[in-house]
C-alpha cells in the first residue's frame, strides 16, 4: 500500500503491482551465522532509489528483478560483483501500475 495523494484536501490510498500478473522476485541476502544460542539465519530485501510509480511516496524502494536476471541473482558460482551491481537498478516504471483503493482496503491493510 503506497500512501495516500492528498487533492483538494481529499486523500486517496493508492496500492502498487506489476502492470502484467506475474510474481515478483526481490533482490535479497540470505545468511547463516552462529549466534550465542545456536545458528541463526537472518534476511534482507534490498533496496534502491525510488522509480517513478514510488517517489512520490518512498525514498527508496525493493529491488524487483526482471525475469532474465533471476538466475544470475540466484546463482551460487556468480562471484563479479559488478555483473551484480547492475541488477541493483530501480524496477522499469512502465511495467507497474497504481490503482486507487477504498478506504476499506486502507483500513483492513492497517489491520484496524
């Protein structure tokens, strides 16, 4: 849920997604280290600066790969971290899209 444009003193929640149905896959880190009680495993999702769908909400947002760079993300034996680096980019803004909702959406996404 991105938070709500405010117009003419009226707000309007708005909800992200991916223009064409399909999941999304986050650039992430998985790690497992020996904590004081035991091994732990811990995750991140990383972040990039917003596109243009976000910025007016966010400063930043998830990195979402596109569907030729899951692999290379995913693969254990990729070890230039430049070929990485450029993965790290802002999702192409064109292939999202933002709907307004009701207020019943924002409240039940607030959980109250």
């Amino acid at each position: 849920m991105l938070p709500a444009l405010s117009s003419s003193n009226m707000a309007i929640s708005l909800i992200g997604r991916m223009a064409c149905p399909r999941l999304c896959q986050f650039a992430g880190l998985l790690d497992e280290w020996e904590g004081p009680d035991g091994p732990l495993r811990s995750c991140t999702i990383i972040t990039t600066t917003p596109n243009e769908l976000v910025e007016f909400a966010h400063d930043r947002m998830p990195v979402i790969l596109p569907p030729d760079a899951v692999d290379t993300w995913l693969d254990p034996t990729e070890d230039d971290p430049d070929k990485l680096q450029k993965l790290l980019v802002p999702y192409d803004a064109d292939k999202m899209r933002r709907y307004p909702v009701s207020k019943s959406v924002e409240i039940a996404v607030a959980g109250l």
